[in-house]
C-alpha cells in the first residue's frame, strides 16, 4: 500500500466539549438530526454514537467532596476506532465492509443489504443500521474528504486539536510525547488503543485515545472481544450435536426395526 | 424507536444513571460523580441487534426444515414400508421450510435482491455468509428431492435426472443439512454480546436438538393427520424424546454454569417463560405424553395425545429461539456485563 494508514488521536485532556465535532460531522456528512431529548447525564444529550451519530461527546464528571480542588470534568469525542482486526468487517457477509487505501474501514452503502451481521459484531457498539436507509452505517474517516487530500471534518473543525488527524505511525509518537509530558507533570495519562490490554483481540486501533483514567470510565471497554474467536466453539458445539442426533436417527430407522 | 423515545425509556428505568448508578451513588453520598465509575452513566456499551420476529421465525422454521429434510433421508434410508408416508410428508415440509426461510430473510431485509448481495462473495470466516449458503445448497437439495418425491407420487410430468440429482445429494446433502440446523447458533454465538458468546459451546448445540425435536413434533403431527402407522410414529417420538432430553440437560447445565452474563435469558420474566413453555411446555410435557407409545411394545395411534405433544414442543422451539435472539438485546443493553468482561 503506497499511502500510510491514516487516523485519529483523540486527546482528552485537551478536549473543552464544545462539540464542534459532532456538528461538523454531521454537516459534512448530512446526518439527520436525532431530536431533542434531555439525558440528565452532564452536558451530554447525545449519549452514544448512531447510525446517525459519528462522533460523541462524553463528558464524565468527578466531584470530590472532600478535596474539592481534586475534583475534574472529562470530555472526551468518541468514534469508530477502525480496528486493524475489525468485528464488523469480518462478520460483512457482503464484501460491503472493506478497508480502503488509507486504511480505513469502510461500509460501502451500495453495496450493504442491512442484514445487521455487524451490529453486534463490533466489540465497541460503534455501527448500527439506519433504519430508513435500511444499511449499516458508521464514521467513515471522511473517505470523501481524504480522496482529495482533505483532513476528517471532525479534525478540521477541533479548536483545540483535541482531535488530530494524520499517518498512524506519526500520530503515535505525537501520543508518545504528550504522555510523557503529561507524566512530567504529574498527571495521569495512558493511550488507549495503541499497545495495552485492549489490543488483545482487535489489534491496535486507528482512532486512539489519550485517556486520564481507565478506560471504562469512558464507556470504552477494557478487553474488547473479537467475535469470530468464538467460532470455533460454536462450530465444534453444534456439530457435535448434530452428529450425535444423526447417529440417533440411524439406530432408530435402521432397516431391521428392534421390535421384530 | 427514535431518540425522544429511547431516552424516555431510559429515564422512566431509572432516571439517567440507571438503578445501579443510583444504588453506587447512594453507597458514597457524592450524587453519583464520585471517582469510581464502572460506566459512562450505565450507557449500553454495544448497539443491540435489530432482528426482529422474521429472523426468530427464520431460526424455528429453519431448524425444523434442516430436521424434516434429515428424518427424510435416515427414514429412506431405513427402507421400512411403513415409513413411506413419513419419507414424503418430510421431503414436502423440508421444501415448504426452505421456502419459507428465504422469504423471511428477504423480508427482513426489505427488497428481494439484497440476498443476492450475500452471494457476491464467499467468507468462511464470516457465519451470515456460510449460512446463506448453507441455505441456499440446503433449499436446492430439498427442491430436488420435493421434485423426485412429487414424480415417485405421480404428480410430476417429468424425473430429475438422476446425473444431476445424485451427485449433488451425495457431495451437499449432508454437510448443507448439518450447517443448516447449527449455523443460526454459531451466528449467535460469535458476536459480541455477553449471553450470546459465553454461551457458545451450548447454544450451537441446544439449537440442533430443539431443530431435531421440533423437527419430530412437526413430522409426527403431520403423521398423524395423514393417517400414517403408529410404527412410525413411535420411532419419531423416540427421536423426539432424545432429542428434547439432550436439550433439556443442555439449557440446565448452561444456566447452572453461566454467570452473571446468562441473566437476561434466565431471570426474571424471559427465565420463567422460558421455564414454563420451553423446558416444562415444550420438551418435559410432550416426552411424558409420549412416554407411553414409546415404551409399549403395541404401540396404539392417539390423534389427540400426538397432536398436543406436538403443538406443545413447537410452541416451547418458538419461545426458545425467540428467548435466545431476545435476551441478546438485553444484554447488549447491560454496559456493566460488558465492561466487567466475562471473557
């Protein structure tokens, strides 16, 4: 592959949650809009990424009652992490979920028939089927705006490069540097997605984060699964099962009947 | 569902942070922005499913036509006269089956020519694709012998020959069938939704037997308005009652041996429907009603009795696919079941 896999940052000490991500993403990419529904959670009436919903701001509050100075307010956009193993592009019993030239993963829309396979198929609840569209859809790392040189409109429009967009390799030793000012400073930091426990199964993640705490805070789970680790079981299970049966029928319709 | 809905329904659970936030942060006293969150507001990690009734009724009628089409061929195979009728009823069910499985994997997809999507590439390592073709080689072989089986009747102006027929039974047949009663479990199974994965070495399985057992029922039931022997019968109902036997020991050691991730299928109300109409309903009841032909040496044709064992055992299979498919939305709604990582 001629071009380098190309992908997000996404710093949370860095992020204000103005939510100009959401919106930028949801223009560009003409989403429709989710209504109006009051959460109680925070400043975030969004909850969770969509079908329709590509990038989310979470924003996790910690009140110290004791030592009120320790208290923080996190804020973090959350997204497709398009994984190097990823659930959702291996489940694709079309072919429509592909990994383009920049390595992202991509659902191709025409091609897509909505069986939904995917769904519960990605360890980080990120895809979901648009139900008027009838397809699957999720962040597409602006494939649109990358073809003509473009950066992400999520990137572009992050007023405090909170989230940046560029090769992989490149935005790593960025996540590097700030964590290991971070630690200078004697503030809590680790990157999710890059080599820790979360990489077991899917690798490591195109779209990381630089996270202050642990990653279930965030809503990001700690050990994320790859479904089809679980085939072979499954495989083994029914076969079995259907072997054993067929050995039932052949001794109960066996030509020579037992009540002769 | 949209989102003014979505939200409603999670405010009327428990307002915003869910009973379990609440209960945490009635343990601290800080209001629920205490330090040790478990979860972002107990927001679903995982996006749920959308299968709705047309995949559970896939799932049962699919099973029950990979097993119609199995006891067709064992029952052939075995070549008892009295048989005959069983051999036919199954060869015309198994294709009114895989008929009926296509069109509700069409409708749930909404247009007819998505499912040709799915025949654009072949991936092993993906179990929606193996089990379209599964289906597919699967409802070809059933269309097959439903041919050769309307000739043998003398209602076909014309034999499948036997160069083609042959061939594709002997190298499919099997394999087609096999997948075709298992694949909706694996589908299942290796996703990521806690109940559904941590179930994987039972789930497979416990479908095949309810496939085999609801398979059975349905034959029997169709013996017994088509005035078959009470031979056949018996030997059905002894396949039935290991089949449902097998089943039954499955789910309970699942439920003894799961833990907190098998909750949404075995508790509350979705674990005593599932009690009640699958492990009662659908496989304790019919085996005792058919206890007795089975174990007499005269077996005697009892319409009524057959009938009943039958409705129930199919009724317990719906509930079982539907428990299944169901309790995996759940699941995926349960973001402490998934953090906690049961893997």
């Amino acid at each position: 592959m001629s071009t380098p896999e190309h992908g997000f940052f996404t710093d949370v000490t860095l992020c204000i949650g103005c939510k100009a991500c959401e919106v930028a993403c949801k223009q560009w990419n003409q989403l429709p809009a989710d209504g109006y529904a009051f959460s109680g959670n925070s400043y975030d009436n969004t909850n969770g990424l969509s079908a329709t919903t590509w990038r989310h701001v979470a924003f996790v509050e910690q009140m110290d009652r004791v030592e009120p100075s320790a208290s923080r307010w996190m804020m973090m956009s959350d997204v497709c992490k398009h994984c190097t193993n990823a659930g959702c592009l291996e489940a694709c019993p079309t072919g429509a979920i592909v990994r383009n030239e920049f390595g992202d993963v991509y659902v191709q829309p025409d091609v897509c028939n909505g069986c939904g396979y995917c769904v519960p198929s990605c360890p980080f609840g990120v895809v979901a089927i648009q139900p008027e569209a009838g397809v699957a859809q999720k962040c597409t790392l602006c494939y649109d705006r990358q073809k003509d040189g473009l950066e992400p409109a999520c990137a572009k429009s992050c007023p405090t490069d909170s989230i940046t967009f560029g090769p992989v390799e490149e935005l790593r030793a960025l996540a590097e540097a700030r964590v290991a000012k971070l630690h200078a400073e004697g503030r809590e930091a680790h990157l999710y997605g890059v080599d820790g426990p979360e990489t077991r199964d899917v690798g490591a993640l195109n779209a990381f984060f630089l996270i202050p705490d642990r990653p279930e805070v965030f809503n990001l789970p700690p050990k994320p699964v790859l479904p089809s680790k679980f085939q072979r079981a499954a495989y083994t299970s029914g076969l079995l099962g259907a072997l054993a049966l067929t050995a039932v029928g052949l001794a109960v319709f066996r030509p020579k009947p037992w009540s002769a | 569902m949209d989102a003014t809905e979505k939200h409603g329904a999670q405010f009327a659970a428990g307002g915003a942070y869910g009973p379990d936030a609440v209960a945490d942060s009635m343990q601290r006293g800080d209001g629920g922005f205490g330090r040790d969150q478990q979860t972002y507001y107990d927001h679903p990690v995982l996006q749920k499913p959308h299968w709705k009734w047309e995949v559970v009724t896939y799932f049962f009628i699919g099973g029950m036509a990979a097993a119609s089409s199995a006891l067709a061929a064992l029952a052939a195979s075995g070549g008892d006269p009295d048989d005959a009728l069983l051999v036919r009823n199954a060869r015309y069910s198994a294709l009114a089956g895989a008929l009926a499985s296509g069109a509700l994997l069409v409708k749930d997809l909404g247009r007819p020519e998505r499912f040709l999507n799915m025949l654009r590439i072949v991936k092993l390592k993906s179990p929606m694709s193996v089990g379209v073709y599964a289906l597919s080689v699967f409802s070809m072989n059933a269309g097959v012998r439903a041919l050769e089986q309307l000739h043998a009747d003398g209602h076909a102006p014309f034999a499948v020959p036997g160069w083609l027929a042959k061939p594709l039974r002997v190298t499919t047949g099997a394999p087609a069938t096999a997948l075709m009663a298992c694949y909706t479990g694996v589908l299942v199974s290796a996703t990521a939704i806690p109940v559904w994965f941590t179930g994987r070495r039972h789930i497979p399985a416990i479908f095949v037997c309810s496939a085999v057992s609801t398979g059975a029922a349905l034959q029997n039931a169709l013996l017994v308005l088509t005035g078959g022997s009470a031979r056949t019968a018996k030997k059905l109902a002894i396949v039935e009652l290991i089949a449902s036997c097998a089943e039954a020991v499955l789910l309970l050691h699942w439920r003894l041996s799961a833990g907190e991730s098998a909750k949404p299928l075995f508790r509350g109300a979705r674990g005593r429907r599932l009690e009640r109409f699958t492990l009662v309903g659908g496989l304790a009841l019919p085996a005792l009603l058919l206890l007795p032909s089975v174990l007499s040496r005269r077996p005697r044709h009892d319409r009524l009795l057959g009938l009943t064992a039958a409705v129930a055992a199919l009724f317990g299979g719906y509930v079982l696919r539907e428990s299944i498919v169901h309790a995996g939305r759940d699941s995926a709604d349960d973001a402490r079941a998934y953090l906690r990582h049961p893997e």
